[in-house]
C-alpha cells in the first residue's frame, strides 16, 4: 500500500522518537506548507521507504529504536526512487565520526539538538535546493 499525497504541497519524512521533538518539528513544517508523515523509531521509517513514494525531504535522527538513522538514510541511498532525496540530520549526536559517517552518505546538512526554529528552516529550505552529492 502506497500513502498517498494530495496536491502540490512538499512532502516531508520525519524519522524522530522523541515525541516531544516530533510534535515541534511536525507543527514548524506544518505551518510552512507541508505534509508531515512521522516515524517513531528506525523500524517504522524503513516500512515507509518501503511503501511510500519518495517524499520532498527527509528529516532524520540518528540515535533510534531498533534500527539507527544511519542504517535508515544507508536505506533510503540504497532505494532507487529515494536515493536522491534530500536529507537532514536532526540530532544530539555530534560525534565527529558519525558526522563524517553521515556526510558520506550523502546528508545535505547536519542539525543539532536543541535547535532553533529559523536553523531547521534554513536548513531545510537549504536542503531542497541542493541535491545530495555523495563523497568519494
């Protein structure tokens, strides 16, 4: 079953399992005009990759439930209608491996925890202009 997505408004995947952080980032990106489709834990966003068609962006934390971000955005590379999908870390996480890690896999940017409202929006606007450029 593929979810399907009404009108022109951009589409946005958010992999999150602090609901706390989901429920602000929903009603940020809500409030700039587009549909919000949320992941809890890693399990859950790799059935949406599964079943949803590629979505404008993706906004993805790192430190999940059964299966981490990194194993996700690896997924959502190896995909062929996602691979090209814009994605941006939305984390605590500021190892510099993981960050190098991620960067490799093509994240168009990095955003830590606690953010600012206008840094996500910067970033995320940033991000769907900018497609993702896999390191060599």
């Amino acid at each position: 079953m593929t979810t399907q997505l009404s009108g022109a408004q951009p589409f946005l995947l958010l992999v999150e399992d602090e609901q706390d952080t989901a429920d602000l980032v929903t009603l940020i990106m809500k409030e700039r005009g587009y549909q919000v489709s949320h992941a809890a834990d890693g399990s859950a966003a790799l059935e949406k990759i599964a079943l949803m068609p590629p979505p404008s962006l993706v906004v993805l934390d790192i430190q999940l439930p059964h299966v981490d971000g990194i194993t996700v955005l690896e997924t959502i590379r190896a995909t062929p209608d996602w691979q090209d999908v814009p994605v941006v870390m939305l984390t605590a996480v500021a190892d510099a491996d993981r960050i190098r890690k991620v960067r490799a896999l093509a994240v168009q940017d990095y955003v830590l925890k606690p953010f600012k409202r206008e840094t996500l929006l910067r970033y995320v606007e940033q991000a769907r202009r900018t497609p993702p450029q896999r390191s060599r």
